[in-house]
C-alpha cells in the first residue's frame, strides 16, 4: 500500500480574498463547503453527493485546495477534506457564516 | 438636456449569492466597492480612482450592478452609484464585513 502524497496549500498568510471569492462563487463548489460545514469533520471527498462526474469533482476539489478554502490530507491511500474554517474566520471574519446564510 | 435612462437592477430577493461573489472576485470591482463602502454616499462612478480605461470601468460597474452590489441612479445626465450594504447585510450577514476586512 502506497500513501497518498502530500498535496500543497497556501499558508494562512499567502490566502487571497479574489481567489477565495473566486472558489466559492460556483454552485457545485458552494455546495461542496455547505456540505463540509454542515458535517464538521474532515470526509472523503468522494462520500459528499455531487452532480457532477469524478474528473468535473477533482477540477473543484483543486479549485478549493488552492484558493485555501479546504484542507486535503492524506490518510493511507485516501484523501481527507477539511474545511479551512479557522483560516477563513481569522482572515476574513463573518464572511462564510453570511455566504452560507444564503438562500438555495 | 435629456435624463439619463434608468438601468435594471435586480430586486433583493433576485440576488443570487454566485453572482455577488463573482462580482467581488477581481480586484478592480472589489477595489470600487471598499471605496463605496469607504465613502459611504452616492458617488459618480467616474469620481473613483482606478487603474483601468474607461469602458473597463463601465463593465465592471456593470457587473456589479447586474450582481446587486451596487445601484446605479440617474441625476440629470449623471449616474450616482451605491453599494447596496442593506440588502447585501439582510441576505448574507457579515459577509461584506469579512471580506472587505481583508488586507490589501
């Protein structure tokens, strides 16, 4: 069994408010963090229900990873998500509580 | 002197939350809406300061105002901008504070 290898993300500091607004400003990623929110604890991002295919899933798990909005580590030969709420918070503070206020 | 006609604009509950954060997404239009907010009143959109041409400005106000972001009112040949913090605040509380908290 291969370990999954590690994946990078930006450090708090180097997160991008347009990058940010940039990730969430999709429906299927919106639905995505609603999802990760609402569970509270890092998942395979697999088990979240998408309508979307397994490559159109992967492209969106990037786009999140990237911007800093999630977490994704490792666990064997899974990977874990998790969503960077504490990062989010510090930096930008009631932001994703007011988004996720948001009407479906 | 002929008055300047009256744009459309989406009602409160049309506004869509994908749509105002592409909207604040790029940095110019979320450079316009700190100086909305900064100022506070009603501006000719002309008056703010940005580091792009002409018809660059007016599609970017246009976005923001198709987005719900901003109102954009005639006054005699003039258009008066302003950003829509009331209904942004009722429908996505705190978001606007969160992001516009963010560092340049």
């Amino acid at each position: 069994m291969t370990a999954t290898r590690q994946l990078p993300h930006p450090a708090r500091d180097e997160i991008r408010i347009e990058a940010v607004l940039q990730a969430l400003a999709d429906p299927v990623r919106l639905q995505l963090v609603r999802e990760l929110d609402r569970i509270g604890v890092g998942v395979a991002c697999g088990s979240i229900a998408l309508p979307v295919g397994k490559s159109t899933r992967t492209h969106h798990m990037r786009i999140l990873r990237e911007a800093g909005v999630t977490r994704v580590e490792p666990h064997g030969t899974a990977r874990i998500t998790t969503l960077r709420r504490e990062d989010l918070d510090a930096l930008y503070p009631g932001m994703l509580d007011g988004i996720l206020a948001a009407k479906r």
